[in-house]
C-alpha cells in the first residue's frame, strides 16, 4: 500500500521513491501537513503469496495451502492514512488425509476463488519507527468455491460448489515496499488464518 505525497516544487525529483517507500512518504506527510501545496494521487499493483490455514469444520477435511493473488490500490496524499484496493486470491487446499481416510475419499480437492475489495490503514502514531510501520487491512469479497470428491459416492455432503460472503481482519507490518500481515477470515464453513505477503510497485500517477 505506497503512498501517495503531498510534495513542494523543489522535491519532484523524489517523487517516484517516496511513491514507492511507504515510510518515507509518511514522514513527508506528516512534516508538510499544514503546507500541502498540491495533493499526489496514484494506483498501484501488489502481488502477493501466502498461505492459508483452515479452521472449524473446514480445519477438519482440508490442509493448509499457499494462496496467490493480487491487488490494484488507489492511493492519495488527500486520503492518507486510508489506502483503498480491490484484490484477487486463489487457493487450493487438498483434503487431510484422516478425513479421507474416515471416509474411504481418494481425492478432495476444494478450489476457493476471491474477489473483493479492501481497505488499508497506516497506524502511524502507534509505533514510531524509521524502520517499519504497523498496517491494519480490512477486506470484504465474494469467495466462490468448487470441490472434486473421489469417489462422488462416498462423499459425506460435502458441497460441490458454493458461494460465501467473506469478511477478513488483520494486522501486519509495512516495510519499505515490502508488506506482511497475518488476518482471521470468516465465511462461514470456509473460515481461515491466513498469513500475506505482498509488494507494491506504482503503475499510474496523477
């Protein structure tokens, strides 16, 4: 989640870093608060990689697996310290093997495809820091989800696919470009722990 900057004529030149360098921009913000002579705007693009951890009843017949995605953030000096994103997460967890056992399955697979949107927040008075900086995210999506059970005639009502409302928390620490944040996500029967890490690299400024 880079931040866009409020910058005076004579730091142009240190546009494109401060973009790019959460903390920097931060500090630069808040020492040129009260002389904002232009406001900075910007989207950006954050791949990220993780992993996933299943709780509840989903904890009970899936493993952990790595999840893959992405998000386009829109950031601005106006806005600061709230990022907003829309973001994209694939996964798939296979079946744990005592529960496959329990019920003679070969195979399970369960695929979950997200989409949704998210909202960031620099905690900057929290934790003064020239080094990092705490992050609060919240995200809400759309989770769709498709199952392969094998042999179909021993599957124990699992649902082949489905559709959840998923809602996430969580908190992590920003570092230069460099984020990681751990979250709790609830959509019911599909619930996880989740642990994210992501980049940011700026792609529009205006």
């Amino acid at each position: 989640m880079s931040i866009a900057v409020s910058l005076t004529a004579q730091e142009t030149v240190n546009e494109g870093y401060l973009l790019s360098d959460k903390r920097l921009a931060s500090e630069h913000i808040l020492k040129h608060e009260s002389q904002k002579p232009y406001s900075i705007s910007g989207l950006f693009i954050s791949p990220n990689i993780g992993i996933s951890f299943p709780i509840q009843d989903f904890g009970k017949n899936s493993r952990a697996a790595f999840t893959f995605g992405g998000k386009i953030e829109f950031a601005s000096s106006d806005l600061f310290p709230f990022f907003i994103g829309g973001y994209f997460q694939y996964q798939k967890h296979s079946g744990a093997e005592e529960f496959k056992a329990t019920n003679r399955i070969e195979v399970l697979e369960t695929t979950i495809t997200q989409f949704g949107g998210s909202v960031d927040v620099l905690l900057t008075q929290l934790l003064p820091n020239y080094f990092t900086m705490p992050v609060a995210s919240l995200e809400v999506g759309q989770l769709s989800i498709k199952r392969v059970v094998t042999p179909a005639e021993n599957n124990p009502d699992l649902l082949l696919s489905d559709s959840k409302i998923g809602v996430s928390a969580g908190l992590g620490f920003t570092i230069f470009i460099f984020d990681i944040v751990g979250k709790y996500t609830y959509a019911g029967e599909y619930s996880s722990i989740n642990i994210n890490t992501r980049f940011h690299f700026p792609l529009i400024k205006f």
